[in-house]
C-alpha cells in the first residue's frame, strides 16, 4: 500500500467504527485489525487518539460536503422543497431507522470530546460553520426567489435549523423513534420557513 491509502484506510475503518459505536468506544486495535496495519504504521500517520479521531471527522465531513452539494446545490428545484428534500435524506439516513443510525457523526463527537479534546472542538466548530453556510446559501437563494421575507435574517435562521435538526436527531435516538425529527420538519417546513 502507499502511504496514502494505508492512511485512507485507516480514517475509512475509523469512520465505519465510530459511526457503528462512538468514538470512546472504538479500540485502536480493532481499527488496526480491520485495516490490516500495524500498531506502528498507525503512530506513523498519527500521533494520538484525538489526532486519528480529527482526521475521522474530517471525512466525515468532506462526505457530508459532498451530500450537501448534490442535493443543495441542483437549482432546478424551488430552494425550500430543496431543503426539505437534504433534511429528508439526512433524517434517512442518521434517523433511527437509518442504515447508520448511530447518528450524526458531528452531534456524536460533540457530546464526546468537544468538553476534552481543543482539536476536536476546533474541527466540529468548523464542520458546523460550514454546514450553516450551505444551509444559508440556500436561505439566501430562497430570499431571491421570494420564497422568504427580502429582510429574512438567513444566516440566523440557518443556525436554528441546524440546531433544531441536531436535537431532534439527539431526542430520536433518546426515545428510539423518529417522531422528533418527523416534528422537525413539520415545524421547519410547516411553519418557520414561510414567506412573509
């Protein structure tokens, strides 16, 4: 392997245990094991836990960027249906009945590490500004096509949205059920993201 798939491996294997179970709980050995490599190959690339646990965080994060620029992004559709359409694939996927309904990686590590770890934190700290600045962009479009209020505070808005998902999302998987986050996007769609 070259070295950067024998990283890449590592991250991918790191992902696939952290989304399956948490990051506290996912054992450098059993990442290892998974990934075919060596206790030493792994201090090669990374120094530490939390170094390995960033770099995991931030695939996460290059995926997720990904997801939302296919769905956000295709302008064909009215902003807002948009919108509601990534929430719905999101909720899809991370919601209980998901096929990674351990949740959302960036909610996860939040409750995790970012009281532990400043590397951490400084990476979900950006992952959330990113993911708010997709979501405004979208607002803002919404604002242009008058589908929102010319004086819609988007940025704002895109915060709450973003902090209402992630708590839906933590209640869903608190109570095992997807009614929160079903609340969610009756509330959002429903009634917050209305045209004054």
């Amino acid at each position: 392997m070259t070295d950067v798939s024998t990283r890449d491996n590592l991250i991918e294997m790191g992902l696939q245990q952290m989304q399956e179970t948490s990051y506290c709980s996912t054992g450098l050995n059993e990442v290892l094991v998974l990934a075919g490599v060596s206790k030493g190959s792994f201090y090669h690339y990374f120094p530490s836990k939390v170094e390995f646990g960033s770099a995991v965080l931030q695939r996460y994060l290059e995926l997720e960027v990904a997801r939302a620029t296919t769905l956000l992004g295709e302008s064909k559709t009215a902003p807002i249906k948009r919108l509601r359409r990534y929430f719905e694939e999101l909720i899809s996927a991370y919601g209980p009945k998901g096929a990674m309904n351990g949740g959302c990686l960036l909610g996860n590590l939040s409750q995790e590490m970012a009281n532990h770890s400043d590397l951490i934190q400084q990476t979900l700290q950006e992952g959330f500004r990113i993911w708010e600045v997709a979501i405004d962009a979208v607002l803002l479009e919404a604002v242009t096509r008058g589908e929102l209020p010319p004086k819609a505070k988007t940025m704002e808005m895109a915060s709450f949205i973003l902090n209402s998902y992630e708590g839906a999302l933590l209640r869903a998987k608190a109570e095992r059920s997807e009614a929160p986050l079903r609340l969610f996007l009756q509330m959002i769609f429903g009634s917050f993201l209305i045209a004054g």
